[in-house]
C-alpha cells in the first residue's frame, strides 16, 4: 500500500530581541517632553506663587498681622491675639534669664502674616536654670577652681586670715548646696594663713622640702647660704634663722645654711691633708 510522504513541520525563524523603549524614542520626541515638563513645573510655581505668596487682594485682606509676644506675660500674649482673630498656642517651656511664665519664642514671628484664627505657639520662661553649689571645703583653691568650673561656675577668690594651710578653701559664698542659676559665679574663701606663724624646723630637710613647708605655712624662703664642708648631702639644710619654734608674722622670710658639694680643689686639699 502506497503512502504520501508528508514533510516535518518547519522550526519558526527566530525573533529578535525587543527594543528598549527608550532607543523608540526620536531626539525630538526628547526635546518635546522636556519642554513639556518645564512648562508644567512652571504653571506649578506660578500658581503657588499667586495663591500663597502673593494672594490676591481679597485674600490679603483678610490675613492678621501676627502681634510680637516676646517679652509678654501669657495672659498679655492671650488677649494680643485675641484682638487680630488669632489662636494662642503653648509650646514646652524653656530655662532662660527671663522671668518664669515670660514669653521667650513665638511662631510665627511677630510682624508676619498669618490667617484669621490660625495658632501662634509660645514658648514660656521656665526660668534659669539652677544647681547647687558643690562643696568645695578643704581642697586646694585651684582644685576648687577646677570643680567650680566642671560644675558651670566661675570663681571669685577671697583670701582670709585662717588657721589652715595657705590656699586652702575653708568656705564659698553661697554656702555648698545652695541652688544658684547657670552660669553664675561662686566665692571661695580661701586662706592666707594665721597672721603670726610658729617656725618649722627645717634643718635635715631637702631645700624642696622646706620651700613647701613655709609657703604652706604662708612664710617665705629668703637667703639660701652654702656651706661645702659639710658631710651632709648636698641640698640638706643645715641651719635656718630664725630658728625653729620662734613666732614671727606671716610671710616672713626664713634664711637657711645648705650643704653643697666641695669645689675640686675643696677636695684635693680634702685629700692632702689640707698641705
């Protein structure tokens, strides 16, 4: 039996990729939206500059003149913007020189232009802020100063006739814990000393040594003499005047006798047998 040969289908050619939309575009068609855009953006900015910025006279007419609050009570802030048809607004306090319950902020600000029963926000003195002072008592007038500092005050130093060391604070004004506004300014007594001081003795001390214990005392070193016979090492006092135990008044100056070193030719005749 006889058949007829029937052909296989043929594949389908294959399709090019798709154009991006963009490359369908003509240059032309470009500068075309471009313009279009720009005009629009335009017609925008118009409108809002005729509707907002510059109303018509009829709208204009009808805003308020925002009345400057600033300085005012709350009560005074109230009935200003009652009078032009506006709506008093409180904000949160703030610390400020001016007297608790003062207004110290307002938006709008005071001379623009607002519409009829729109809210102007105030913002109240709470007042300057306050801490207390720190207690500085018994510490050396410039750690005093340094705490003061860390604290927000400044320092104001008094110096006092006292039965403590030289520099150290023995009271503030106002007294520790008292409440003071920020920034402000605090007192430290300090002491200068008793009027009359007793003399250390300072013989075997180094010269550092008793350099600090006379400025501690309020006294001061004077003279300093070399001896080079010495044995004692050098920078040792030897002698002092006046002598210990003796009264004398504050920042007298006190004379001492120190060891040094012999000089080389000290030694060599040290040697020799001073021949």
């Amino acid at each position: 039996m006889q058949q007829d040969y029937v052909a296989p289908p043929e594949a389908p050619a294959p399709q090019p990729p798709p154009v991006p939309w963009w490359r369908l575009l003509r240059p032309r068609h470009v500068f075309g939206a471009a313009v279009g855009i720009a005009g629009l953006g335009f017609l925008l900015g118009y409108l809002i500059t005729v509707l907002f910025v510059f109303p018509s006279h009829d709208v204009a007419a009808n805003l308020r003149q925002v009345p400057d609050l600033v300085g005012t009570s709350a009560d005074e802030a109230r009935r200003a913007l009652d009078d032009v048809g506006l709506s008093y607004e409180e904000e949160s306090g703030l610390h400020h020189a001016a007297a608790i319950g003062t207004v110290v902020a307002q938006e709008p600000l005071g001379g623009q232009m607002a519409q009829p029963g729109s809210a102007v926000r105030v913002s109240l003195s709470l007042g300057p802020k306050m801490a207390p002072v720190p207690d500085v008592v018994g510490l050396g007038h410039e750690q005093a100063e340094i705490a003061l500092a860390s604290a927000g005050y400044e320092s104001e130093f008094v110096w006092v006739d006292a039965e403590t060391d030289v520099g150290e604070v023995v009271d503030t004004r106002p007294a520790p814990g008292t409440p003071v506004p920020l920034p402000g300014r605090v007192q430290l007594i300090v002491s200068a000393g008793p009027p009359e001081v007793q003399v250390p003795n300072l013989v075997t001390r180094s010269l550092a040594e008793a350099r600090e214990t006379l400025e501690r005392i309020g006294l001061r070193l004077g003279t300093i003499r070399q001896d080079s016979a010495s044995l004692a090492a050098p920078g040792t006092v030897l002698a002092q005047n006046p002598r210990a135990g003796r009264v004398v008044e504050r920042a007298t100056r006190i004379t001492v006798t120190v060891a040094i070193a012999p000089s080389l030719e000290e030694s060599r005749d040290t040697a020799s047998g001073g021949r």
